[in-house]
C-alpha cells in the first residue's frame, strides 16, 4: 500500500469562490485519481490525473470546472472552481502503484467540502 | 457498461457473530477485478479485500472472506467473529482488466451504493 495525504481535510467556503485540494504519496506511483462523494452517496470517479499531461475527465466532468495538476510521480491537486452548494462532497484521491490496468487502488483521507 | 449493485442499505450483528453483505454486478468483461472496501466513521476509504475474476478459489483476509460466483455475478463478503471496529459503510466495487492501460484509459473502480453495517455490542 502507500501513505497518502491530503489537504485540507476540511473545509467551509463561499458559493463562487475556488478551493484547490493536495493529494500527496509518500512514493511514486503510477496512477492518481480523483473522486467524489455526496453526502449519502457512493464514491464516483471524477478523472485521472495524468503525469505531465492533462486529466482524463470523465463523463459529466469538465476540466474548467476541476482543474487537476500533476507535476510529478508523488502529488496532485484538484480544484473546486466557482462553487455552488451542490459542491458540498467528501473528496478523495486514490493511488495504483503497479502496472496500469491490474492495480488496487488505495485511498487517501479524503477532504470533505461544504460550499454555503 | 457496468453496474454494481448492494441491495442491503443497512445491516445489523451483534459481536462475536458472522454477518454476509451481498453484492452483484453486470459486466461482458470476462477479465476484471472486484474489491470490498469499508469506510468508517473517519471516512478513510480501507480496502478489506480483492478477488481476481479469473481465480476460482475465493478471496480470504484473515475475519473476511468472500463467495465469488462468477456465473452468478454474484461477489458477497462473509465477517466473521464481528468485532466493534468492523462498524462501517462496505462499498463493493468492480474494476476492468486492462494490461497496460492504454493512454488516458481510466482504471475507473465502479462502485455500488454501499452497506451500512452495524456490530452491536
């Protein structure tokens, strides 16, 4: 497995304001993802966070929406932009360390948003 | 496309007991991999098991285990001896095999709507 974190693990903010949340690995990895979970739901996968590339967003997920950077083998960010109440989510990132395609993936605390 | 499925919202055992939460899905794939994870309270997301779909003998992790029935599509998780910690929501979740994933593919984990499991003491 691996040590994930993320920042901050919490947070309040104003609707149409940005947040933008780190995901960092205590090891390279291969791939980082991004997901999120309303309150009550189950857990949907928002994109991959490619390494010096763009994300693959998926469907219903657009990149000025959630801006994902990912500079290097060990850390991501996601950004929440212009947000609205419907924003309010436990966001987490995963990991696979292994080959891209057979890997489980492990899970970071998550950060949970509450968008007023 | 797939779907995951759990059709127990809640759940209930008193410790010390063994609880089965079900889960079933709907794929073509004939290669993929199906994982419980449990979240508790702290919301950390635990994997508590994997099970490859081409491997016919079940997945065990030491209180856990699973009865995979491929043919079914069918992948429920067996608690045994239910301890306090084991209070948790168990999410079921499918993955497709891909070796190696082509570029910008998503080893997207499909997730069901979860299980909310209660140890009562």
């Amino acid at each position: 497995s691996a040590v994930i974190s993320q920042k901050p693990s919490r947070d309040i903010c104003q609707r149409g304001t940005s947040l933008t949340i780190q995901c960092q690995v205590d090891s390279q990895v291969t791939m980082m993802f991004w997901y999120r979970q309303q309150p009550g739901q189950s857990l949907t996968l928002i994109a991959t966070a490619n390494q010096g590339s763009e994300a693959t967003y998926e469907s219903g997920f657009v990149i000025d929406k959630f801006p994902i950077s990912r500079p290097n083998l060990t850390f991501s960010t996601l950004t929440v932009s212009n947000m609205s109440p419907e924003d309010s989510s436990i966001y987490l990132c995963s990991v696979a360390k292994g080959t891209a395609g057979t890997d489980t993936q492990y899970f970071g605390p998550g950060t949970r948003l509450t968008v007023l | 496309a797939q779907t995951v499925t759990q059709s127990q919202p809640e759940m209930s055992v008193q410790e010390a007991e063994t609880v089965t939460l079900s889960c079933t899905y709907d794929t073509s794939e004939n290669n993929y991999y199906l994982f419980w994870y449990k979240q508790p309270p702290s919301r950390q997301m635990i994997l508590v098991i994997r099970q490859e779909a081409y491997k016919q003998q079940n997945a065990t992790e030491n209180r856990f285990s699973v009865n995979f029935q491929k043919a079914a599509k069918s992948f429920s998780l067996k608690i045994s001896d239910s301890q306090l910690g084991d209070t948790a929501m168990y999410f079921c979740a499918f993955m497709k095999h891909e070796e190696p994933a082509p570029r910008g593919a998503t080893n997207k984990l499909i997730f069901g709507t979860g299980t909310l499991l209660a140890v009562q003491p």
